[in-house]
C-alpha cells in the first residue's frame, strides 16, 4: 500500500474493447483515500444523416499520442489533487454501438474528478492524435474537427 | 528527415511516410517545395490553415518554426479523436 500522494496513471491505447469495472478496481484497490470515481465513456454513435453508418475507423500517429496523452493526464495532475487516471482509447475498425474510449478518474472529493474528466477530454478531442473515418452505405468520409469542441478548450484559460 | 502523413493527408499523397532531403529551413518553405513536387502534393496542402504539423512529436502552431536537424515531421488535418 502506498501512503504518499503519487497519483496512478494508466494510458492504453489498443485495439480490445475495455471493462470498466477492472479499471475501477485499479484505481481505488489498496487507496482508501479515494472517495470519488468519475467515469466517461465514448461510443460509436449513427448520426449521419441520410446514411446508415456501418463502421468506424480510428488511426492514430502512435509515436505521438501516448505522449500527448500522458501529458494531459499530467497537466490534469497540476491542476486538481487526483488519485489516479485510466484513460483507454480504442484503434482500429469499430461498429456503432462499441466502445471508442474510457476515462477514469479517481480522486478525494467528487469535485476535482468532474473537472479533472471535463478538462481531459476537451483537451482530448482537440490535441490527441487520433482521427475518424466513417463508413457508410453510401460511402467512407474522414470526420471533420468540431468547431464547438475547438471552443470548448476556452474554458480552461 | 522522416514525413509522415495521416488520415485524409496520407490517402491524398498515397504513402504513410517517406525519407525526404531538403535545404529548406521552415515547415513554410518545406511545404512550398513539396507542393511543387506533385499535384498529390498540391492537393493535399490546398487547404493550409486545416493542416496540423508536429515536428518530433511536438505539435507547432507557427509554419516558420525551423526544421534544421529534426528527424521527423508529421502533416495531419485537426484530430477527431474521443
């Protein structure tokens, strides 16, 4: 058991799906300090318009999104007292309904894992580099940036 | 040095990665010699403010940052990951 306030970090990035309840465990086993557990999950979701959407795919520049998400979750650290990260993203060809990423925070209060969640995946969606192709009966399309996502990293300032 | 392409960029130039020698100095005069290389070239940065750019890994915001002794340097459209 550890008794100091390094919080724990865990970043995968993969192909398998996740469980939400084995990061969970990761985080708060063996750390009774823990007395929040905030979690988000992305899913592949169908909202194109006039075509059905089949699949998604999700490359990234692996070199680089480790790194950017490790110093995210560092960042996230400065700013809030957290006990610790499990932040997952998926790669690969994924069908609507599935799982695209999982984000786990753990920390004292309720307060700094909201935050800290928020905070994370504004920055996420916006400076990770993972992009999105869809495929849909009418064809595939590479997902275009979020303008209200770009906004929303505003609120951090 | 190393180019590397992704997503819309890569099918667009038709290679993931390349060794490329230049005497350029910037991302900015870098990107003038490759879009004269070749109209895949040309098509791909036709839309430069969409383009993202990380030299070594480090995303830059300024296209006249220099590129005197990087290894790698990746062109990107903006993330859409989460």
């Amino acid at each position: 058991m550890t008794s100091d306030h390094v919080p724990k970090f865990k970043i995968d990035i993969r192909k398998e799906n996740f469980d939400i309840n084995l990061e969970m465990k990761y985080l708060t086993d063996v750390n009774l300090k823990v007395g929040a557990v905030v979690s988000f999950v992305g899913k592949v979701r169908d909202l194109s318009k006039n075509s059905k959407l089949k699949f998604m795919e999700i490359e990234h520049y692996p070199e680089m999104s480790e790194k950017v998400l490790r110093d995210l979750c560092k960042k996230a650290t400065l700013r809030w007292e957290l006990q610790g990260i499990s932040l997952i993203h998926r790669i690969g060809k994924l069908y609507p309904g599935e799982n695209i990423v999982l984000l786990v925070i753990a920390s004292v209060h309720r307060e700094e894992a909201f935050d800290a969640s928020l905070f994370l995946m504004d920055f996420l969606k916006s400076e990770a580099p993972f992009w999105k192709k869809e495929t849909t009966i009418t064809g595939s399309i590479w997902v275009e940036e979020n303008q209200v996502d770009k906004q929303k990293l505003l609120r951090w300032q | 040095m190393n180019l590397l392409y992704f997503a819309s960029l890569r099918e667009c130039i038709g290679v993931s990665s390349e060794n490329y020698i230049t005497d350029q100095k910037t991302i900015s005069g870098l990107i003038d010699e490759l879009v004269k290389r070749e109209p895949r070239y040309e098509k791909a940065f036709k839309n430069l403010p969409m383009i993202k750019v990380a030299i070594d890994h480090e995303l830059i915001a300024d296209l006249e940052t220099s590129i005197v002794g990087v290894s790698e340097i990746a062109f990107f459209p903006p993330m859409t990951g989460g």
